[in-house]
C-alpha cells in the first residue's frame, strides 16, 4: 500500500499536481495553498476522533472507514481535473471545477484523517519495541523508492509526446493516471487485522518498566510448594501445550498422572529472566516527556515545511526557468537518494544513538538549504552550473531532512501505549493541518514577496523545531536487535525444559493471539 501511495503522489501530487492546479486556475500560488489547507483541517476534524474510536474499538474497522472516504474522492478529483482541463483549452477558468477540486482534498483529508492513525498504530503493535527503526525504514523505503516511477514517466512522456512544454492536456493525463492509483490503494485498507499484531512484547518502554516485578498470566500457570505463582511456556506463547497420557493401574482403573511440583528455582529463574529483559529498557524520569517533545519538534518543522516544500517544482519552474523534463529528473533523483539516506539514518541511530543522529543530519539538511538560498541570492544569475549547483542542494538538503522518519517514528512508538498509540498518531494532524495552512500562507508570501523570502523563513523555523530535539539527549533508549533476541530465547531453551517435565494433566486451552509474543514477521505483521 504504501508503494502504491508513493507512485500515486509522484504523479498527481508532486511536480505534476502542483503545476496542473496552478496553471489550470489563473496562475496562483494563493490557490494552490487553498486546496491543501483544506485538506489539512479536514484531516484535524477527523483524526483526533478516529485515533479515539480504534484504541477503544478496533483498529482495522476504523481503517476501512477511511478506504470508503478515499473511494468516493479520487472518482471526484479525476472529474474535476477532466473538467478544469476543458475550460483551459478554451482559454478560461472553471470555477466549478476549483470547487470540485477543493471538495476533493477535504475528502482525502477525512480519508488520511480516519486512516493514518490506527494504520500507524498497528504497525507499531506489530514490532518489538526497541526495534521499530528498521521496520519504519522499510516502510519508508516502499513509500520513496516508487516515487521515482512517476518522475520516470512524465520525462518519457514530455520528451515522446509533450515537447517538453508545461501543457495544461499532458499535465491532466499524467495526472489522470495517478489518482486512478487511489482506487487500489484504498482496496488495500480493507485487509488489515488486529488478531496478528504483538503482545506485551510491543509495549511502551514505560508500561514495560512498570512491569518488572509484575508477572502476567492468562489462567494457565502453576504454583509451587509455597504458592508462587509461575508463568508457564503456554503463557509466554513460546511452545505448545503438554498433554501427557494417563496412567493405567493394571486392574482396568485410568489415573490422572501425579502433578510434580516446579521447584521454587524455577520461578526465581523465571522472574530474573523477565526482569533481564524488562531492564534492557531503563526508563529515564524525562522519559514520559518524550511523546510531547516529539511532537512539538514535528508541529514546528511541519509549519515551516508547509511554507515553501510545495512551491520547489513551481521555484524551478518559474525562478530557475526548468523545463518539465528536467524537474522531473530532480524528482527520480529524490527518492534515491532519500532511500539511500534513510539507510544510513537507521545504522547511524544504532552507533551515536536516534537523536544524536535526527540533530546531525537535520543540521547537514539545514546547511545545504542555507547555501541554496545563498546561490540564489547573491550569485549572478550568469554563474556556470548555478541552477544545477542549486539542484544538487536541494536533493541533498531533502534527503536530510526526511531521512530521518523511520528513527523519529521508532523513537514516538518506544515511549507511547499501545491503548494510546492511534490518538498520539492522531496529533499529527494538527502539523499537517498546519502544514497545509502554512502552505496558504506561503503562496501568498511567494505571490508577493518571492520564493526567497519563505526559504528563509523555513530555514529559521525548522533550526528552532530541530533544537527541541536536543531535550531528548541521554534520555532514548539504544536501540536492540530483534534478531538477536530471538536467538536469546533459543540459547535459553534449556530453561523451559524443567518446566516442560511439570506439565500433566493441564487442559488443552488455547491462547489470544493478542498474549502471544512472537518474532516479528513482515508477512504476518498486521498489515496486509
């Protein structure tokens, strides 16, 4: 699905969608900033509200809400890009089909709204805590790498078919074909499951440290001589349940097996190997800050991002005079980079630590940003290489910047419950609806004032927003490595087999998928 999202958006909402919408509707930036603000505060309305419903109800019903919502806008979205295309042929402007636009982006705001959330959230059930970063990398990766697909065929396509020229008709057929992605994309949200996310072994950091003394059990454990109640193999969903035969006494009589008793070594051992597991998770006292200060960190960068990163492709198109061809290279090269970057993100979180990695690369990201507006500015316009040299920034400041996302999200989903975990992913619809209007506002600022002028209002903010991250410094857990821990508990077998010995006569009963902690497998991970 999220292949899916990231071919869909590198066709109709990035280079392509961006100048569509512009030149379709008297060449405004104020209006192209007026559509995604309206997606962003339908997107506030409903999320909140459906984070709420999937911690209480069900996380996959509430997702399933938002693939019906994405069915109905997409449809409305290709008539109203149908429609707008029309009347630009005839040199005028249609003001039903800005409206149908509008409505649509308040439609996939519901969608996004709805579903992001408990999307998010059920990954996060669905993976260890401690080692989410490679998961969210490979998420990220799916979303990116595709990206590059889009780039790849509107460049084919303005070369072959268009000139080379930013044409209203070439523009509504490429993005014709991306909004026709929607409809499988919102297929795919009808096959997510609850039953296959973890169990405690994807709780909090903060829920598991409360729980080191605590031993959980779902009705099938033992007592010793002196009544300490021992977890069992079955509760820990690591083996199957024992059924040994009963015992017959030669005259024809059938006796239950005597019940040996586990000796108490077994539940001092037992309760020493949780608390060993339990302790690879620390807690720091800030630690219950750390959800606020990832989310403020976000509001703020999604503020200043809002204001200038949906006006790049219109920047190289209108400042720097690009053709399609060549803007669309800038975003084929994007993607690789950002993919290769993320790469690099999730193996320099594991040696310096997540938010010593999120401060060095967002720094490097800010600085190339910088010498973008610097070039801009200050260089002659008559300098060789100075677009391209300002293109190589670009892609190098965006990959910094978003690289960081799978250790940012890892980092949220540690220190989060799992019964709170859709609501927290809910925030982020405060920073995209801030986003969206930032973005208003930048258009306007970008009519009047230039492009310049919001970069550097962007650079200001996001420095501020990636401060906020130092307030996380010593206070993170490192990160583990899943793999690793299971062959932990395949060294430690010997461990169960004394236990194993004490099983007789207990009854077959099965165990909630919900209690069983397993290896994390991508396929079974609760999104399909």
């Amino acid at each position: 699905m999220a292949g899916l999202e990231g071919f869909s958006d590198s066709l109709a909402g990035g280079t392509v969608g961006v100048a569509f919408i512009y030149a379709s509707f008297g060449s405004s930036n104020a209006k192209v900033g007026l559509a995604e603000a309206l997606q962003g505060i339908s997107s506030l309305v409903t999320a909140f509200p459906a984070g709420w419903v999937s911690d209480r109800w069900s996380r996959s019903g509430v997702i399933k809400i938002g693939g019906v919502t994405s069915l109905i806008a997409g449809p409305l979205f290709g008539y109203a890009i149908l429609e707008a295309s029309y009347a630009a042929q005839n040199d005028t402007v249609s003001h039903r089909a800005y409206i149908m636009v509008c409505i649509s982006f308040v439609l996939f705001g519901f969608g996004s709204g709805i579903a992001n959330g408990p999307a998010q959230a059920l990954l996060a059930d669905s993976i260890p805590t401690g080692s989410r970063s490679k998961y969210y990398n490979i998420l990220f990766q799916a979303y990116v790498i595709p990206g590059i697909i889009g780039p790849l065929i509107g460049i084919i396509y303005f070369l072959t078919y268009a000139g080379d020229d930013w044409d209203i008709i070439s523009l509504r057929d490429l993005m014709l074909v991306g909004i026709s992605l929607q409809v499988p994309i919102a297929v795919c949200m009808f096959g997510f499951r609850d039953d296959l996310s973890l169990g405690r072994a994807s709780e909090a950091v903060t829920e598991r440290t409360s729980e080191i003394s605590t031993t959980k059990s779902t009705g099938l454990s033992m007592s010793n001589a002196d009544g300490i109640v021992v977890e069992t193999p079955l509760d820990r969903g690591l083996v199957e349940p024992l059924q040994k035969p009963l015992i017959d006494d030669g005259v024809g009589n059938v006796l239950p097996p005597l019940q040996p008793e586990i000796p108490e070594i077994q539940a001092v051992d037992e309760k020493k190997r949780e608390e060993e597991e339990d302790g690879k998770f620390a807690m720091h006292p800030r630690a219950k800050y750390v959800p606020y200060i990832v989310f403020f960190s976000g509001l703020i960068v999604a503020l200043a991002s809002g204001m200038t990163i949906k006006y790049f492709p219109l920047y190289f198109k209108n400042t720097l005079g690009m053709t399609p061809a060549a803007v669309q290279c800038i975003y084929v090269a994007v993607p690789l980079v950002m993919g290769m970057a993320s790469c690099i993100a999730t193996c320099l979180g594991k040696r310096i630590g997540r938010v010593q990695a999120i401060l060095l690369l967002r720094s490097m990201g800010l600085v190339c940003f910088s010498g973008m507006v610097v070039l801009d500015t200050k260089a002659e316009a008559d300098v060789w290489g100075r677009e391209w040299i300002i293109v190589i920034l670009y892609v190098i400041r965006t990959a910094l910047m978003n690289c960081t996302y799978p250790l940012e999200e890892s980092i949220l989903m540690d220190y989060v419950s799992k019964n709170s975990r859709a609501r927290w992913k809910s925030l982020e619809s405060i920073g995209q609806a801030g986003w969206c209007g930032s973005a208003f506002l930048g258009g306007i600022l970008a009519d009047s004032y230039g492009y310049t002028f919001t970069f550097v209002i962007t650079i200001a903010a996001q420095a501020a927003g990636t401060l906020v991250y130092a307030g996380m410094l010593g206070v993170v857990i490192g990160e583990v490595d899943d793999e690793e821990e299971q062959e932990e508990k395949v060294r430690e077998g010997s461990l169960y087999k004394a236990a194993e010995s004490g099983y007789s006569a207990l009854p077959n009963r099965g165990v909630q998928s919900d209690e069983i902690e397993k290896p994390v497998d991508v396929a079974s991970s609760g999104v399909v």
